[in-house]
C-alpha cells in the first residue's frame, strides 16, 4: 500500500509529529502483555490485543475488567460480551479507543479487538507494521483493499492464521441497512463503521474459520484515520446462522448442521430480557417467554448487583410472568387501561445487551392501532422502535402510567424476503388491562395510574429506568 497523500497545507513539522503514532500504539500493548505473559506455551504463536492473548484468562475481580460493561452475548450461547468506551490522551492528543471481549464462562478469551480514532499514520508506518506484525507470527499476510471503483480515504485489511473473512449476505447487509444488528457474528469492515459501508456498499465481512489476527486501517490525505486490531478463535464458539424468536423479542443463536463448528462443553443457554417492577415487595412483571424453560433467573436493577428471582405465576396464553425477588424498587407501575389512537408512548428495555447500552434503551413513538396482529384486541401496534430484547419491558404513556408491557415485534426482514418490502417500526404491546387482569387473579396489589401532567422525555425516561429491570436466564 502506497503511504498517505499529504496536502500542501499540512507543514512538514506537523507531519513529523504524527509519524510514529501506530508504531507507539503497538508498542504500549506488547509491553503491558510482557509481564503477563510468562508461562504460556512455547511454540505457539499469541495472537495479542492490548495485552490480552486468546486462550488467556480474564481477571474478573482487577480493576481493567471492572471498567468494562459486561453481559451475556446475545449472539453467542455460554459466552460474555464485554465492551469499554475510554477517552484516552496520546501522544497527539485525545483519542476515543473501544475495546471489545467476548469470554467463555470459565474467564477465557475467545475474542478481543480494538478500535481507535483518530489514529494517525506517517509515510511508511502502515507498511512497517505489517511487516512487524508478520515477523512476530512468522507468517504473510493476506490482504484486502476497497473496490477499485471506490474514491474515499485509502485503507487495507490484514490477517494472519486460520481466520477467515467471508462477504456479509445479504440479509445481514438488509439489517444493517435497516438500522438493526445484522445477527451474524464477528464483523469487519473497511471503514470501522458497518452503517457507513452498507451505505456506500463496501464490503462487510464475517469472521471465521479458526484461530488468527485481523487489522484494519482506514487513512486520510492528511494521515489521520482509525485503526482496528483483533485476535479471534471462531472455532470455539458457534456463528449464528438463524435467529429465533425475533418476533417475540428475544434472540437465540441457532446451530446448522451445515455449517457448526465445536463449542465448549458443558453447553449452557443464556437468555436475556426486561421487566418492571408492579408492586413495593419487589414483584417483577414480564413476558412469559423469557423466562420459560430457565433453570435459574437472575434480576440486575441498574448498577445493583445481581439477585436471584423466581416465577409465582404464569399465564402463557398472554405471555405474562410474576417473578419474585428481594429488591426493593425505587419506582413502580401504575396501569392506566384507557389509550387513544395517536397517543404519545415510550418504552424502556435492555435490546441486544452485548452491544448497545448496558444501562438501558428509552424510545419514543406513538399507538398506531389500538389491536394487534389479526384485530387482536388484547394488544396494541405502536412505531416505538424495539429490538430483540426489550420483550417484558413497560410500555408509558406521557404522564408516567403504564399503558402496556412489550411482547413483539414484526419480522421485517422475513417480510423483506418474502414480499420484497421493508416494514418499520411495527410493534406490539400486551394491553394494561390484560396486565390488571393477571395482576388481580395472583392478589398483587398495584396502584392505578393516574398521573395528569405531561413530563418531560428526560424526566420520562428516568421514571422508566427507575422501574425496569434486566432478566438474565439460564
């Protein structure tokens, strides 16, 4: 790869103060790995990311980990997904670094990445450390550059080992395109921004394969630009090849035959979902079908540690479940059964809580049918966008009370495929007073929504976390 173009009105001076900056990087990282290091096998080659080797274990109780924000992979049954935002200062200044971990439930790392920008790239640096890269794993690269056809700024995919790097299809091109998560693994791109490539149909690509290193750099005219590094083992955890349930809410990976690959054993199933508090003594409402089939259930109320809850009651024909547990909430639903056409909603939930924010999802939307699917009269459609995840949530009219508990959403993408239109935003709540309902047959005591004043969507979107929970079941 030819260096980056500098343009006139970048001085040689500021040039030259750029010139190392990837090398830097790198250097930092191998020297953090140097202490911890000792002791693994000799022989094999450690594929290495900010100091942590796949195979190594994470320390769980240091303080590096407790920065990260972790829960159950959505994607990946029996594995955790860590994730860290940091504003760091560098040589040339603040830059934003993201640090991903996906670990087995006994601590050990099957993935790690980074991803900094900006980063900052002299004449020669990206060739150097591809070269550096090859001499550590005593191995040639493979490399990947943009479509000829492409104008935008000059970047190049690396990789070394047996990971492979297959073209996104196109239904996770379609989710991406539509705003969703594609559902389909480890991802990497040109670009380090999966929206932006679908959009200018670049390449996206599916890790697999098995154990090996990618990196990524993307470069301006000027030599700034973003860097990506990641170590992957793909043969210890399944990609997955179908999501079930999507409709409903939750999401779990589904092995094909065609194309599994050996997981560790024993094999443990994780679920996750939302809820909300409907009573003082700490009674949890949510759908029956995140729960179902749990060996144990564990409730997260905001940065409280975790406590161990179990079902009371259930009704499957509505998909309502009553958890019991010993929290004591700081805010609670209050039904209101009446609801108009048109009427202002919002929800809070946790959707794709190895991704998104661990600390909760508030969206906002209106009632656009007072049923559901097939004049179901027992729910209501709403354009609150929801994602796989939010199911058991609560559903809030403007004024606070609780107008519905999200149950599901429309298949977008199988409608894509099957009629070749895209709906958005076509939602579904169970109704407040089916929730009454349910509510009245265990002898829960609640209280009545009936709040008046419009609040303000900060205020409404504090009332909302205050009363929601995250379901983690196994």
């Amino acid at each position: 790869m030819n260096p980056p173009k500098i343009s006139p009105n970048n001085p040689d001076k500021t040039y030259g103060k750029r010139r190392h900056a990837v090398a830097a990087i790198c250097t930092l990282a191998l020297s953090i790995v140097g202490a911890s290091s000792q002791g693994r096998a000799e022989g094999r080659t450690q594929y290495i990311v900010d100091g942590l080797a796949l195979g190594d274990p994470v320390a769980p109780n240091s303080a590096v980990y407790r920065e990260y924000r972790c829960r159950p992979s959505e994607q990946f049954s029996s594995f955790i997904w860590c994730r860290r935002h940091k504003t760091e200062n560098g040589k040339f200044g603040e830059f934003t670094s993201v640090n991903s971990i996906l670990h087995s439930l006994n601590w050990t790392t099957v993935y790690v990445s980074r991803f900094i920008e900006p980063a900052f790239f002299g004449p020669g640096d990206v060739d150097r450390e591809i070269q550096r890269l090859s001499q550590r794993f005593d191995a040639g690269p493979r490399t990947l550059q943009p479509p000829r056809w492409w104008k935008g700024s000059q970047s190049i995919i690396a990789y070394w080992g047996d990971v492979t790097l297959e073209p996104l299809d196109a239904e996770g091109r379609a989710r991406i395109a539509a705003g969703q998560s594609a559902q389909s693994g480890i991802l990497f791109d040109f670009l380090g921004d999966f929206g932006r490539s679908e959009k200018e149909n670049l390449p996206i690509f599916q890790l697999g394969g098995g154990e090996g290193y990618v990196w990524g750099a993307r470069i301006d005219e000027n030599g700034k630009g973003a860097l990506r590094m990641t170590a992957i083992d793909a043969t210890q955890f399944v990609p997955p090849t179908a999501v079930a349930r999507l409709e409903t809410g939750r999401s779990v990976g589904k092995d094909s035959p065609e194309t599994a690959v050996p997981a560790p054993k024993p094999k443990i199933l994780l679920s996750s979902g939302s809820g909300f508090f409907v009573s003082n003594d700490g009674h949890v409402l949510t759908n029956n079908h995140v729960i179902e089939d749990c060996n144990s259930i564990r409730v997260f109320m905001d940065t409280a540690a975790p406590v161990e809850a179990r079902a009371i009651a259930r009704d499957s024909s509505n998909d309502l479940a009553l958890l019991a547990t010993s929290l004591k909430p700081p805010a609670v639903a209050a039904p209101r059964s009446v609801l108009r056409l048109g009427e202002a909603v919002a929800a809070f939930g946790y959707p794709h809580a190895d991704i998104l924010a661990t600390s909760g999802n508030f969206t906002q939307g209106s009632v656009t049918a007072l049923v559901g699917l097939g004049d179901d009269s027992r729910y209501l459609q709403m354009s609150v966008p929801v994602q796989a995840g939010n199911s058991g949530g609560p559903l809030l009219d403007q004024n606070g009370n609780l107008v519905g508990i999200v149950a599901s959403k429309l298949n977008a993408i199988k409608v894509l495929i099957d009629s070749g239109d895209l709906p958005q935003n076509v939602n579904f709540a169970l109704k407040a007073s089916v929730v009454e309902n349910f509510l009245d047959s265990n002898r829960i005591k609640y209280v009545m929504g009936s709040a008046t004043s419009a609040l303000k969507s900060e205020d409404l979107a504090d009332q909302a976390r205050s009363m929601s929970v995250f379901i983690l079941c196994k």
